[in-house]
C-alpha cells in the first residue's frame, strides 16, 4: 500500500492527516473524470486548493496519490465479495451481495469511475492485485456458488460470469449514472432508481437461480 511522504515522518499531525485527506478527495475528482493519463498535478492542486510544491510534500507523484485511491477503493470494493457466506442462505446472500453493490454505486460513484478507468486503460497500476488478491477471492466465493449448486440450492451455473454479471449490472447506475437518470426522466431518476434497481435484479438473479426454475 502507497504510504503518503508525510506519513513517514516520525509523528503525523491532525493537520497532516487533514492536507492528505484534502489531497485524496481532489485527486478522485480529477482522477475519476479524467482518468490517469488525462490527470496532471497541478489540476489536482487546483481542486485541492493548495499551492503544487505544498501538494507535492505529501505525495511526491500523480503515481503515489492514485495508487492510494486505487488501493482504497479495491479494499472497499470487494468488502461486500467477502462476506458472502457459504453457510448463508443462497438468496439471501445474493440479494444481499446486489445490495451492498448498489448501495456503493450510489454512494460511491467517484470511485467506481476511477476503478473503471483504470481498468478500461488496461490496468497498469493494479494488473498484479487483479491477477493476485483479486482472482484469489473470486475462486474462493466461485467455490461457494458451485457448492450451493451441487447441494441442489440454486440451479447450476457458471459462478464466474454470475459474479461479472452482478458488478456489471450493479455497476453500471455508477458509471454509466448520467445515461441512466437521462433515460429514466426527471420523474424517475431519483434516489428511488436505486431500489427499483433492486428489486428488479433480485427478480433477475435469484429467479433465475432457483432450483424449480431448472429444467426437469
């Protein structure tokens, strides 16, 4: 994990805390609606509020203030993975899975945008945690999902593409957010898209699962 340069100093303030925090919320800004690539420094101590040398003491490099954010966001991102219960009820862990990946699309937009343009440039920066950490989770819970297959709880099926299927899904009312409210109208597009959402993919996912929908 990318630690801040004001981080290594014997004894961190408040105020060091404080400018980094500052730093992180514009760099996700700038990073999420521009991409890395398309991100300078001096935009980001633009958004900051803060002088370039100032910014420049607490991440030496556009690198170490996205590789922090990346680092947060796939903690946070795979938090809802991890929980996933192979001793749980399968509909309930899957409607609660599409949940918590909802809730996050809506409260943390930024940071879904982020993840998905660096994934969309090819994943420079976190092509290991992708093929490491990542991969590991996704087997280990792929794992459960086959085993509620066999024991006949949900119909068989392929956990990896179930797993893509519910972030892509999910996902999208983040990153594809201005589409969805245009589409859906003034009348529809508030916070209640979120809960239509829901419930409607609850209908996808565990109907479409349920072992009396199986073919005979």
């Amino acid at each position: 994990m990318t630690i801040p340069r004001a981080a290594k100093t014997l004894r961190r303030t408040r105020i060091q805390e404080e400018k980094e925090e500052q730093i992180l919320e514009a760099a996700l800004d700038v990073f999420s609606a521009s991409g890395f690539r398309g991100s300078t420094i001096d935009q980001i101590a633009e958004v900051a509020g803060m002088s370039k040398p100032n910014l420049l003491y607490y991440f030496r490099t556009k690198e170490a203030m996205h590789r922090a954010l990346i680092d947060r966001v796939l903690y946070t991102w795979l938090e809802p993975l991890r929980a996933f219960d192979a001793d749980g009820n399968p509909e309930e862990e899957i409607r609660s899975y599409i949940r918590r990946k909802l809730e996050m699309a809506r409260d943390f937009p930024r940071e879904s945008r982020l993840f998905a343009n660096e994934v969309l440039q090819g994943a420079p920066h976190i092509e290991d945690e992708l093929k490491g950490p990542l991969k590991e989770l996704v087997d280990e819970k792929a794992e459960v999902i086959r085993a509620w297959a066999k024991s006949g709880k949900i119909v068989k099926c392929d956990p990896y593409h179930l797993i893509f299927s519910i972030w892509s899904t999910t996902q999208h009312y983040a990153d594809f957010d201005v589409q969805v409210r245009a589409v859906l109208g003034q009348d529809h597009a508030g916070e209640g898209r979120f809960e239509d959402a829901a419930r409607f993919l609850e209908q996808l996912f565990i109907g479409g699962l349920r072992p009396d929908r199986s073919e005979s």
